[in-house]
C-alpha cells in the first residue's frame, strides 16, 4: 500500500459536500487546513504504522493539550 503524492482537486461537486456533511455525526464540525506535503506524508505514515485513523490521531494530539 503506498500513499499517493497525486494533488486532491479543490473542486468538490454539490453531491460529493452534501455526502461529507452526512457522514459527520452529531455535533461535529469540519476543520480543514492546508500543510506542508512533508507533514501531510508523515502524518499519514504515522498512523499507518499505529493502525488510526487521521481524525484519531489529531484527536489524541489535541487532548494531550488540553483540548477535548
């Protein structure tokens, strides 16, 4: 399984928003931020190799921080 270094296209058709507002549960909001492609690659090899999910992962993060 490799990671694909392919760009993700910006546009995002009515459908494909509407699917991913669906998908979040109640009470949950979408954060969105652009990095570096170095972290991107990292973060991902990162939990990978943990066996999480991205979500996850930052969620951990930011609760170890204090933030929950």
């Amino acid at each position: 399984m490799g990671l694909s270094l392919k760009k993700p296209s910006r546009e995002r058709s009515e459908k494909q928003v509407k699917a991913a507002a669906e998908r979040l549960g109640d009470g949950e909001k979408r954060i969105v931020a652009d990095v570096p492609e170095r972290i991107h690659r990292q973060v991902r090899v990162k939990c990978l190799q943990r066996g999480v999910l991205v979500r996850d992962y930052i969620l951990e993060l930011l609760a170890k921080d204090g933030i929950r």
